[in-house]
C-alpha cells in the first residue's frame, strides 16, 4: 500500500461538490484530509490517499476532470 499527499485547489464553482466523497466511492482508496481551508471564493484541502500505486493514479486523474487542481505535496525532511 502506498500514501501519497496532495494539495487540492477548488474554484467557487468546484467547492459545493461532494469530491472527495465520490473519489472514496469510485475507487480502492482510503482519503485521509490532512487540513483545509475553505471559504465562498475557493477551497484548498491537503488530502491524503492511500492505495495501490495504479489506484491512486486513477483517482488523481480523475479529481483532476473534475475541474480540481491537484498538487502533490513533497516529502518533509523531518517527517
């Protein structure tokens, strides 16, 4: 099993939508959120995913159709 962390940009018109829920639904991933920030113009959510490699591929790709910008979050030194 793999862990890979993500920022995850929502535009206003993105943040009402229930994605990370659906993505848990859709594929054989487990969604962790990290932390997030959230306000009526955008919403920005440090989501952790963990699966296999190919699932998770899966699953950021199609957060990414949704219309979410995803970003990987790099590895802390101190972790």
């Amino acid at each position: 099993m793999a862990v890979h962390r993500f920022y995850l940009t929502y535009s206003e018109d993105k943040i009402k939508d229930p994605i990370i829920y659906t993505v848990g639904h859709k594929f054989r991933v487990v969604t962790n959120i990290r932390g997030a920030s959230i306000s009526d113009k955008i919403g920005i959510v440090a989501l952790e995913l963990e699966g296999d490699e190919e699932e998770i591929g899966k699953a950021v790709r199609w957060i990414a159709e949704q219309g979410v910008k995803v970003e990987p979050i790099e590895k802390n030194v101190i972790e």
